[in-house]
C-alpha cells in the first residue's frame, strides 16, 4: 500500500509527515480550487479556493491573508463536513489534531510558520460565508440552520469554475502576501 501521494505538481508528498519542502504554492491553489465544499451537497460546483477568496474580503485587510489560507489543512486530504469531524481519526489521531499538523506543515512550507489562521474574526467571517453559501447555492432548507451571521445583502453568489477560482486564489495570495491593493472586485464576478 503506498503511504504517499503525488501533488499536482509532481512532488512526493506524505500526508502523515508533510515535507514542507516539497510544497508549492500552485498545489495548494490547484487542490483547493478542485475540491468541493459541503462535500459536493450544493446546487453547483463551488469550491474551497474560492470560499477561501470570498471570505478573505469580509474581515479586515490584517487578517485577509489569514482567511485565504485558513483552508489549508484540506490541501492533501478531503473536506470533511464538520458534523462528522469529531467522528474522523486518522491513524488513531483526533481528525482536528491531524488537519492542525497538516496547516502547520503546509503555513511552514511558504514561509508563515506563525500565521494564526484561526482567531475570531476569521471564525466570524467562516459563519458569514456559510450563512451567504446557505442562501446562494444550498437547495432548501430541511430545518433550520441557526445561524446567527447574515450574509451580505448587496451581493448574489454565482460560483466559479474550478480554474478562475484557481486563479483568482493564486492573485488574491499574491496580492496579500506581497502588496497591492486587495480589490473587492472577485467577490462580484459570476
């Protein structure tokens, strides 16, 4: 049974002992932008790359990159719904401990080992997206959600294809990590 995978760009990669240095920026762009959230339980496909892009603009610009990468831990495993996580392990290690070391590895491999992508705005801003997601891509509501967070009102969601949500994922990192304005621009296009 082989204990490794390979990344979108060719690379070895061991999901229970992740090589920082064998992690590129593109893979993570690529495997986010190819996975879909609510484990595929939406009215289109919507990926975790452009979850991560959209929400990225609804805290302050200081944690926008936070947000973007607060995903991260899904890059070489699967989204899990969170009603199960608490149910998953993975070696026999707690499925939250597991997804923490997989974050850990991948913020150390493009150089923010210190990046805390899980303080409470982003938390907030986590709900906010699942309150816009429920109303914009989720078919009707077999009871209620109980969410708190309002989604935005001035803006409809119409989910992009895997490779724009690539690409716009990749830009937004760019522009966080290295400079420039962080347009809203991305939030709007359908």
């Amino acid at each position: 049974m082989n204990t490794w995978l390979q990344s979108y760009l060719g690379k070895v990669i061991d999901p229970n002992n992740i090589d920082y240095r064998n992690v590129g920026l593109e893979d993570i762009a690529h495997s986010l932008s190819m996975k879909c959230r609510f484990s595929g339980h939406c009215d289109t496909f919507y990926s975790v790359a452009e979850h991560c892009v959209r929400g990225s603009h609804l805290v302050p610009k200081e944690q926008a990159l936070a947000f973007l990468l607060h995903e991260v831990d899904e890059v070489f495993s699967p989204d899990v719904p969170a009603p199960i996580k608490h149910l998953v392990k993975v070696a026999d290690v707690p499925w939250s401990e597991w997804a923490y070391r997989q974050e850990r590895a991948i913020l150390k491999a493009i150089g923010l080992p210190n990046l805390d992508v899980s303080t409470p705005e982003i938390k907030k801003a986590d709900r906010q997206m699942l309150a816009w997601e429920k109303r914009d891509i989720m078919g009707p509501e077999p009871i209620p959600w109980n969410l708190e967070e309002v989604p935005p009102t001035d803006k409809i969601m119409h989910p992009w294809s895997h490779a724009y949500a690539e690409f716009r994922w990749l830009d937004c990192y760019n522009t966080l990590r290295y400079g420039g304005l962080h347009e809203p621009h991305c939030e709007t296009r359908g």
